[in-house]
C-alpha cells in the first residue's frame, strides 16, 4: 500500500497541532509498548480479545504497529469479545 500523500519534515513542521486522526476504518493496530490489538471501527480502536481475531481469520501480518504515544492519544471503544 502506498501513501495517498507524502509530505517533507519541514511542511508539516508549519501544521498547527490539533485531535489525533485515527487509521482508516478496518485497520488492525498495536502499540510498539503491548500486545493488545485494535480494530479501527467508526474511528474508534476497539480492542479484540484472541478469540474475535482467529474467528474473524486476521492475520497478524495485517497488524500495524504504531508508537505507544500515538495509541494512547486514540479514543477506544468497546472490546470485541466474538
């Protein structure tokens, strides 16, 4: 998958700092700092227990790994249990 968009250090150096963007819908992330993975739903990180991700048939592949700082600053939502 490539960047929609890549911008230099210094142009976005100017950006005002503002709300944390979450992944795009669908997206299966993990912090750098714990094994917990998320499911990105309605720009929420859901947590999934072991269960709903070898149920859904995620592969671990799949997973990004984003810095803790990042993930702790995204709302989560409820956790996936199934």
């Amino acid at each position: 998958m490539t960047p929609d968009f890549v911008f230099t250090a210094e142009s976005a150096a100017d950006w005002p700092d503002g709300a944390a963007v979450p992944p795009r819908d669908g997206t299966l992330v993990q912090s750098d700092k714990d094994a917990m993975v998320y499911l990105v739903s309605k720009g929420l990180l859901r947590p999934l227990s072991d269960a709903a991700f070898k149920r859904r048939g995620y592969k671990t592949k799949n997973v990004k790994t984003l810095p803790a700082t990042d993930v702790a600053v995204l709302q989560k939502g409820d956790l996936i249990a199934r």
